[in-house]
C-alpha cells in the first residue's frame, strides 16, 4: 500500500507544471480583458461627463444671459416708472415733467381741471407728459397786473422746457440704471452680473430716448387732440389761422400754448376769447339735430367760444315735421348769428317757413345767398319721409329716390353755374348722394343725413377743380333714435375755418358723448394747402342712374353707391 501511495504522487507531480502553466495563461487572459473593460468603460464615462459638463456649460450660460436680460428691462421699466419725473417752472407754473413707457411716441400736456392736449411727436416706446400744476403767486400777480409780462413770460418758456427736458433726460437714465441694477443685485448677489445689468440698462435707456429725439415730428404739434371741458378749448388751442402760419415751429407753438394758458389761469371772472387773426371766417357745420334740446346749448356754446361768423344746418331739425314741432326752432334766434337752414327729408315746409320766420335765418332752396363773406348755394332734401323708412345713401337706395336725388344734384349744380362769374364757396345738400353732379362746381359740398361723420372727395371732373364732401354726424345724437342701441350717438359738430380768400384751411371736429355720457372731445385737422382736398379725404363713388335693387342686406351697398353707415339713417 505504501509503494502505491507513492507511486500516484509520484505521477500527480509528473502532471503540476503543465496545469500551472494552463492555468496560469488563462488568468493572464482574464486580467488582460478585465484591464482592456475597465479601460473602455473609463473613456467611456470620460466622454460622457465631458459632453454633459459642456452641455451644462452652454446652457447655464444661456440661461443666466436670458434671466440677465428680462432682470435688467424689468429694472429698468421699475426705475422709470417710480422715478422718471423731475418737477420744473413754466412760466408762472409749477410744472411736472415725466417719461413713461409706452407702445406708441406721444406728448401729453395735461391742464387740470380742464383737460388735455395730445401730439403724436416722436416714435419709440416712451410718452413725454407735462402736468401743469399750481400758479407762483408773485408771477400771477405780476401777470394781472401788468399783461405785457406775458410776452416776456412766454419767451421764457421755451428755455424752461428745454432745462426741465435735459433735467428730465439725465433722470430717466440715472433712476433706470440704478432701478435695473438694485434689482440685479436682490437676484443674483454678483458684481459681474450687477454690473452688467446696469450696461444693459444704460443702452437700452439711451437708444430709447435717442429714438425719440430722432424722429420728432415738428408738423404733429400743429394737430392737437384735445379731450376735457369743450368750453376751454378755443382758448387753448388757439385760432386755426395762427397756428397755419405761426406754428410752424415747436418754439413758437410752445411759446403760444403756455401764453394762452397763463391767459385762461390769471381771468378772474370768465375765460377769455380767442380773438381771431383778420380776415379768418369761422363757420359751425351742423345737421340732424331731430328734436334734441341739449343741442341748442352745445351750439350755443360753440358760437360764443369759436367766435362763429356763421351756423350752416344741413337739416333735419325735426323729427315728424308736424306744427307742433315748429316751436323747436325758435332758439334760431338766440345764436345772433346766421343761420343757414336747407331743408331734410324730415322736415316739412312748415318747417322751412318756421325757419325762415327766424330773424337771422336764411332758408336755401336751389337758390344761392351772400353772408360773411362767403357764397353759399343749397338745395332742399327732394323726398318728405318722417316715418324713419327712408334709407341712407348707400343702404338701398330704390330707383325713385337715386334719381330724385341726383336730380336735386344736378339742379343746384345748374343753379350755380347760371352765377357765373360769381364763385360758390359752399354747396349744401341733405343727402350724400345728391353730390355727385356738384363735382367740379364748387370745392365744397356740406351734407348730413346719414349720421356719420365723413370726409370725402368727389370723383374729379376733367379740367374742373377738385371737390371734397364734408358729411356731418347727427348734432342732436339722432334724437330718439339714438338712444335705440347699447351705445348712444353722439353729438357731432364741426368748425370750419376759411382763410381771407374763403380757402378752407382747417377743420375742428367737435363730439360729445350721447345720452348720458359727458365725454367731449375736439380733434384739428390743418390742411396744408388751404384750398385743396383735406389730405384724409378718402374718395367715394357717387349714385348713377339706373336700375338699383329696392331693397339691400343690412351691411352691403349697390354698385356705385356709398357704403352703409354704421348708425340708423334719418
């Protein structure tokens, strides 16, 4: 058993180095692959983190651009909101002088408790306010005193606004600097980033008041919008004449608006009137008042403050046109001042007579008249319809009446050539649609009817002048009818101003809010060519003759025809 024994180990150690050695290179493989993995797996991870930490990179930093961004507009919007106004003297104002932003360039200059005049002076995002405030005592009384201070006052004027909007501009930039980079500073505690926000901030500021002093618009100031207490208005504003040849520059304008305000703060006992420059005739343009007596007081308001030489009405004064109604009219009178009257499809010829029975009224039926200076010639509305029926131009108009309006045209057009030489100034029709065959004879047809205030130009004559259609709204807020919808029409008048060759050189629009409402607001339009086509006129097809459908959908017009009115027609 013992040589055995030996005998097998003898033989196992025989076979121990070639296992060793199979063995041997086997773990070498192993260790080897195991390397070669672990390696692999290491690069791998390697580019992983790499590509992550670039992407992370790239986008910390847009996102933080992003945020330094909106941080520093934000700021800057809060600092010129809570600081951008400096507080300066105007002549004997205390005035206040702000920067806000805005989506659109504009100038306001608000005069409590009166009112506001608007300009559209500049562009970019950010509107210059002026609030006059309270009076300097010792200026005032100076002022009362002796009225040859204003002139010294008011040329002063120009360099006080020019020091308050220098003061003003280094505010602005000061207080949305410090507004962008106080609130930097609460979000991202860094003074890179603070700093930066403020650079942001500085540029933005700079390009937008840049901007603006860029692209003054000098001829804006020369077209208020005024809103506030009508009365106050010619007195502010100032005669249309003067504006055409006086305003031309912002100085001047200037100089004028803070003379007249001063003027209307020193009057004790009531506001001054405007006096007009000579050889100005200011005329009122009313029509479709049906009945309103609030419209008597507005007229009467306008003829005093606007220094009116003469009241057209292009009729429709009267709703049913019965006797009784004819007492309406006896307010003619109190205007003390002419009244032209043409006759509408409301009113019936007891109408006319109770109008022409007026002391100062002139009643025109194809026949022409003379007064301040002007030559006027009108014609009478053809049809007598007080059953509301009737339509406007352009809403359906039936074969019938296009052709007895275009006839009524067509007579007066006739009438004013029989007076040659004598040149008509004014043409006057009721309905719009009478004034397609006046094209050519006058340069001015006025009209009513359709409650809608227009301006238009007629289609042009060859080798005749051209004519513009001047189509007023309803002055008596349609009457009843007005009150027929959600909201009430308004009360439409207009000035018009000719120079003292009876060219027309401007035009107030006057509208104050319906039935219950007590906006007003005035609106300058200056023609820069006094005597040619307001540059708003839009041009419009008259009727012809021919067949026309009786009836047409609320909303659409015949061939030829004006477009439908928004408001019901009289």
């Amino acid at each position: 058993m013992d040589g055995q024994a030996r005998d097998n180990d003898g033989a196992g150690t025989e076979r121990t180095p070639e296992r060793r050695t199979r063995n041997a290179a086997g773990r070498a493989r192993g260790a080897a692959g195991r390397v070669l993995g672990s390696t692999g797996r290491a690069f791998g991870e390697t580019g992983r983190r790499t590509r992550a930490a670039l992407n992370s990179l790239w986008g910390r930093r847009v996102a933080l651009g992003t945020a330094l961004v909106l941080v520093s507009l934000i700021g800057t919007l809060l600092g010129t909101l809570l600081g951008a106004r400096v507080e300066t003297d105007i002549g004997p104002f205390r005035a206040q002088l702000a920067v806000t932003p805005a989506v659109t360039g504009e100038t306001d200059v608000r005069i409590p408790p009166l009112g506001a005049l608007a300009f559209d002076t500049h562009d970019g995002p950010a509107r210059f306010s002026v609030q006059l405030g309270a009076l300097d005592q010792e200026r005032t009384e100076a002022l009362i005193r002796d009225p040859r201070n204003l002139d010294r006052i008011s040329q002063l004027a120009v360099e006080d606004v020019t020091e308050g909007v220098i003061r003003l501009g280094l505010r602005t930039v000061a207080v949305a600097v410090l507004g962008a980079m106080l609130l930097a500073a609460l979000v991202f505690r860094d003074v890179r980033r603070v700093a930066w926000s403020g650079l942001l901030s500085l540029g933005l500021t700079v390009g937008t008041l840049g901007l603006a002093g860029l692209t003054v618009h000098p001829r804006a100031i020369e077209e208020p919008r005024y809103e506030g207490l009508l009365v106050n208005a010619p007195a502010i504003i100032g005669d249309a004449r003067s504006i055409a040849t006086n305003y031309g520059k912002y100085a001047d304008q200037l100089q004028r608006l803070v003379g007249n305000v001063s003027k209307l703060y020193t009057t004790v006992s009531a506001l001054p009137v405007y006096e007009p420059s000579p050889g100005t005739t200011r005329v009122l343009h009313i029509s479709d008042m049906h009945l309103n007596p609030s419209s008597w007081q507005l007229i009467r308001t306008v003829v005093e403050q606007f220094n009116i030489d003469v009241v057209i009405d292009t009729g429709d004064i009267n709703d049913w046109g019965s006797e009784p109604e004819t007492s309406f009219v006896g307010s003619i009178a109190q205007l003390k001042k002419p009244y032209v009257y043409i006759r509408g499809n409301h009113d019936s010829a007891a109408t006319a007579a109770a109008v022409a029975a007026q002391p100062n009224a002139i009643v025109l039926d194809q026949s022409l008249t003379q007064v301040a200076g002007l030559t006027i010639a009108g014609a009478r509305d053809p049809r007598f319809t007080p059953d509301k029926d009737t339509s406007a131009a352009g809403a359906g108009l039936t074969t019938s009446d296009a052709d007895q309006l275009i006839t009524t045209g067509e007579r007066l057009a006739a009438t004013i050539r029989s007076a040659l030489p004598q040149r008509v100034d004014i043409a006057l029709v009721h309905d719009p649609a009478s004034a397609g065959p006046l094209s050519g004879t006058v340069p001015l047809v006025l009209a009513g009817h359709t409650h809608k205030r227009e301006v238009l130009k007629l289609p042009q004559v060859p080798g005749e002048q051209p004519t513009q259609l001047f189509v007023e709204g309803s002055t008596g807020g349609a009457g009843l009818r007005g009150l027929e919808y959600d909201d009430p029409t308004p009360l439409n008048m207009t000035v018009l101003y000719f120079d003292p060759a009876k060219k027309l050189q401007a035009y107030d629009n006057i509208t104050v809010g319906g039935t219950g409402q007590s906006q007003v607001s005035l609106e300058r339009h200056i023609i820069p060519d006094p005597g040619a086509v307001a540059p708003d006129a839009s041009p419009t097809p008259t009727p012809t003759r021919g067949p026309t459908p009786t009836a047409t959908p609320s909303g659409t017009a015949p061939a030829g025809t004006p477009t439908s009115p928004t408001a019901p027609p009289s």
